[in-house]
C-alpha cells in the first residue's frame, strides 16, 4: 500500500475508485470493518502529506479524488475520517452518499454532525431510487444506537414519496435489495409482496413470504388468496404450512403424510394430532401399502411411516416389500422391519445376507454375516 500511494498514487487512486463504485452496500460495510482492523493507514503509513488538500488536488486526478476521500472515511484516525467527510459533503454526485451515511454512527461528534448534516438535505425525493439500493445497510444502522434515528427519517421518507421506487426494488437483481424492500412493502400491500417474493429463485424469501401469508397480519380472505401460491410451490415445508391452513387441511394433510421427506412427514402427523386425529397416521399408511399397485415413492413413504409408527401386527404387510423389485423398496422394508420386530428380522436374516443389492445388504447388523458365513 505505501509503494502504490507514495509512488503512483494517481494508479491507486484509480483502482480505489472502481472498487468502491461497484462494491454493494454490504460490501461498503465489510470493507470498513476490514479496513479499520488493519494496522496500515494513511496516518500509519506517514502517507497523511499527501492526502492535504493541495497534495491530494495535485498527485490524483479530480475524478478520483473522492474515492481517496472516502478511504479516507473509513480511517482510524478522527482527523482524516473529518477530513473526508468534508471532502464527500461538497460533491454534488451520489457516490458519496453511501460512505456518509456509514458516519453517521461515527464516536466523534463533529465527524458525525457533519455527515448528518449532508444525509439530512438529500432526504429529498430525487434520492429515493439510491435510497433504495442502499436498504441492506440502512437496515445495519438503524440497530446502532447513533444512526437509528436518522435512519428512521428515511424510511419515512419512502412511505411519503417513495413506493415506486420500493416495488422496482423488489424486482432488483440483488437479494439483499430485494428482500428488504418487500419487507416494506408487506405493510401495506402485502398480497402483492408475497406474489413478487414467490415470483423469485430465493427459497429465504419464499419462506419469509410464506410466513407472511399464514399470519394473522392477514385477513382470511387475503390468506384464501395466498394458498394457491403456497401449494404450488417447489418447497415441500411450503406446501405443507397451506395444507395445515386450508379449509380442508386432513386431506392435504394425510397426502402430506406420504411425502418423501421424512420432516414433513412429521410436522404433517404433528398437525393431524392438534386438530384431534390422533390415531390416523398409521392407519394412513396401511391403506397405501395395501393399495392393488402401489407406486414405489409411496411404498417407501409408507413404509418409513410405519417405522415410526407401526406395530408387529405390520410385519407381514411389511415382509411383502421385502422381496420388491427396487432395491429401495427392499431396503425400507428391511430397515423397518429391523425397527419393529428385531427378532423377527434376525430370523430372516439369510434373506438379507443374499439380497444383490448393497443398498439392501447395508442394513444387516454389525458382525451378523460374519456369524451367518460361519453357520453354514
């Protein structure tokens, strides 16, 4: 760092400049932190000659003047964090907006004032849409005790003049932006902010969306609008919270049963059991497995239900899986039986010692082929 200032530093201060003007808010936040835990600075480095305004005007050309200023807002040092901050606050651009509002928690007073100051006479409508992209680090000030209540004159300012600006926000390429302004948003309109937020490839905000739609913020026809998108969504946790609020949530529910994954398997019993149906669950499972053609997602479900749930009066329905044409099927059934009736299984056990299968054969007990190989 001291060879590229000291020596070229107008190359440096063009390599700052398209740092800082691509990083995102939170890459601002991170690079403060970084930069502020390095022991190397201006003032460390005995670089602060050339920072002098003067210095500054003449070694790095005008266009990168405020991107050494705002390095320099992130400095140990009191005096040059002041002195970038008043830098930043004669530019008429935007650029500097984000490293000002940085300051605004900054311990020294007059570093502090100064940038809330400038922050405060560009609460005006033209900077709503920059306002917006800067959301994710707003969002971190407003939890320091010096920024909060600033910060919250800007959200008011979003709600007086700047909805447009939130609902393009919603729609922006970057998550964090994204998700901070539909959370906004959902004070108000929050069927449409739940439509966007599933419109999206962010399982985050289709969890968040979901709660959303299931809450008691909403009224019931406004949830009643909202189930269609939670039923057909790719998330199986998804899917199940709209069958556990439907109208006819026991029937969905029993289908939620069967579900490949074994939580949801669970939180759909779960359910079952606080609305009063405590003994459906097995019976569910009985019914699939008995079923003329039973598909083999189905019998591997119901057979892993029964795991949990069965009893030896299950053993013959389960040994009729055991000699399935899948090897996944064979291997539920044996893991199961395995569960229920461990005896049984042992007296079986040549049957699993000589299934083809290694998906099937993983489940024989630890020192159980050895002992078999030596009966014979």
């Amino acid at each position: 760092m001291a060879l590229s200032w000291a020596d070229r530093p107008a190359l440096a201060a063009r390599r700052l400049d398209s740092l800082l003007r691509r990083a995102t808010p939170s890459e601002l936040m991170c690079l403060e932190s970084d930069y502020r835990a390095q022991r190397d600075s201006f003032r460390s480095l005995g670089l602060t000659s050339l920072l002098g305004d003067r210095a500054l005007d003449g070694a790095v050309p005008d266009r990168h003047v405020l991107a050494v200023a705002a390095l320099m807002s992130f400095d140990r040092s009191g005096y040059l964090r002041e002195a970038g901050v008043v830098r930043l606050a004669d530019a008429p651009e935007p650029f500097p907006i984000p490293f000002l509002l940085l300051r605004l928690n900054d311990p020294v007073e007059k570093v502090r004032d100064c940038a809330q100051a400038v922050v405060t006479a560009r609460l005006g409508a033209e900077h709503v849409e920059l306002l917006v992209r800067l959301l994710p680090l707003l969002e971190r000030l407003k939890k320091r005790r010096r920024a909060g209540h600033l910060v919250t004159a800007v959200e008011d300012l979003f709600f007086r003049s700047g909805r447009e600006a939130l609902w393009q926000g919603a729609r922006s390429s970057d998550s964090l932006v994204r998700a901070c302004c539909l959370r906004r948003l959902a004070h108000v309109e929050p069927v449409a902010a739940v439509h966007i937020a599933f419109a999206t490839p962010d399982q985050a905000l289709w969890q968040w969306a979901a709660r959303l739609a299931t809450s008691s913020r909403l009224t019931s026809a406004e949830q009643n609008t909202l189930l269609p998108c939670l039923e057909n969504n790719g998330s199986p946790r998804i899917r199940l919270r709209a069958r556990d609020r439907g109208s006819h949530g026991e029937v969905h529910l029993s289908l939620a049963m069967l579900d490949p994954d074994a939580g949801i398997r669970y939180h759909a019993r779960a359910s079952m059991c606080a609305r009063g149906y405590t003994d459906i669950a097995p019976q569910v499972y009985r019914e699939a497995l008995a079923l003329k053609s039973v598909p083999d997602s189905i019998a591997i479900c119901a057979l892993g239900g029964l795991a949990d749930l069965g009893n030896l009066d299950d053993i013959s329905r389960v040994m009729d899986f055991a000699a399935h044409s899948k090897a996944r099927v064979r291997a539920e059934a044996w893991r199961t039986l395995f569960i229920l009736d461990p005896e049984e299984a042992g007296r079986r056990i040549d049957l699993l010692v000589g299934n083809p299968s290694g998906k099937v054969r993983r489940h024989i007990p630890a020192g159980t082929l050895h002992v078999s190989a030596k009966g014979r």
